[in-house]
C-alpha cells in the first residue's frame, strides 16, 4: 500500500466512525459531514436520502428514541477515488415489547459505497448488513410475550429489532441482506460494480 492509499484507508476508517459517534450523539452538523449530497441510507426503520434520515433521526432522539451503535473490525476495499468499506457493528435498541421494557441487540456489517470528491471521503450509499439479533428484558426478572405471528414475518437477522420497532410505529422494510440470501448476493455485486466505475443502483 502506498502513501495515498494508507491515507484513504484511515480517512476511511475515521469517516466510519465519526459517522457513529456523531450520530448516536446527537451532533447533527458533523454527521452530516459525513455523507455526499447525494448520500442515502437504508435501514429497517428508513429508506431515502441522508439529508431526510439526518431530519427523522433528530426527531427521534428528542422525542427520546435511542438506537445506538457499537463498531467493530472494518476492511476497506479501494479502488481509486471509489471504496466499499465493511465494519463489524452492533445496534441497540431500548424499547417497549408488549409493555416490558427490552433491550435488543442486533449484530452485522455496515456495507458503506463510498467516494473521494473534492478531496473528500464521504457516504454515498450505507447498507446494513443484519446477521443476528436477540431481545432481553431490562429487568432480569421480568418476561415478555411475543406474538409469533408477528416476530415471525421478519427475516431471522432482525426479527426482534423488527418486531420492537413496528410496534414503536415504524413501517419496516422486510428484505434487507442478511448473512447469507440473494439479497446479500446481490449486494456484493453492487459493491463490485461500484469499485468498477459503474453507477450506483438506486
């Protein structure tokens, strides 16, 4: 690796997490720096442009909503002024299930389309990756009730992060990349075809 590269490669590794810190913070103005203008995020909970997810996020965290994020190992793959940063992560989340205060804990990937501009790594396009999760009740001694029903029309990467959302209010997107599937499959293409010079699927 040369010089420029090694400086990419922890520019790349900062952005990822500032990204987090800023985010779970609540310093609004700084996460912002870390996407392009056109950046998008996708998640369980939203899906379309960062300056839109930037808005509901701060709603959320006033009105008290806490998804907290905890990074992990991260391999960048470079390709000029074009990367695919991976990052180990946790989120979690606190939340009411079926009136029993829970706390889930979801495991996965950030899949960051990144790119240089201007001098400037930033997000082009974040997709989680969701691996597995589980739920535990804040209070050992209590037990929570699940409607199977419901916990069971989510994919087995997210189910419970899912399931706590839903009932928080928010409409769920039910196919994102797990561990393994098409999705994912399809997913490493896109990374592909993106450190390739091809534009971004929208």
């Amino acid at each position: 690796m040369d010089a420029e590269a090694l400086q990419d490669d922890l520019a790349l590794r900062r952005l990822v997490q500032d990204w987090a810190v800023w985010r779970d913070a609540g310093m609004w103005d700084r996460f912002a720096g870390c996407w392009h203008p056109d950046g998008r995020m996708m998640a369980t909970w939203f899906q379309g442009p960062a300056t839109e997810f930037i808005k509901v996020s701060q709603v959320g965290f006033e009105k008290g909503v806490r998804i907290l994020h905890f990074l992990g190992g991260i391999s960048v793959d470079l390709a000029g002024p074009r990367a695919i940063v991976q990052t180990k992560m946790t989120i979690a989340q606190r939340a009411e299930a079926e009136g029993v205060l829970v706390d889930v804990v979801c495991t996965g990937r950030f899949y960051d389309f990144c790119e240089k501009r201007d001098g400037r790594w930033g997000v082009v396009l974040r997709q989680p990756i969701y691996e597995k999760d589980r739920m535990d009740p804040v209070d050992p001694a209590a037990q929570v009730t699940l409607d199977p029903a419901l916990l069971a029309q989510f994919p087995e990467g997210y189910r419970h992060l899912a399931y706590i959302q839903t009932r928080i209010g928010y409409q769920v997107k039910r196919d994102m990349p797990g561990l393994t599937g098409p999705e994912v499959t399809a997913l490493y293409e896109s990374g592909r075809r993106w450190l390739a010079g091809d534009t971004l699927d929208r």
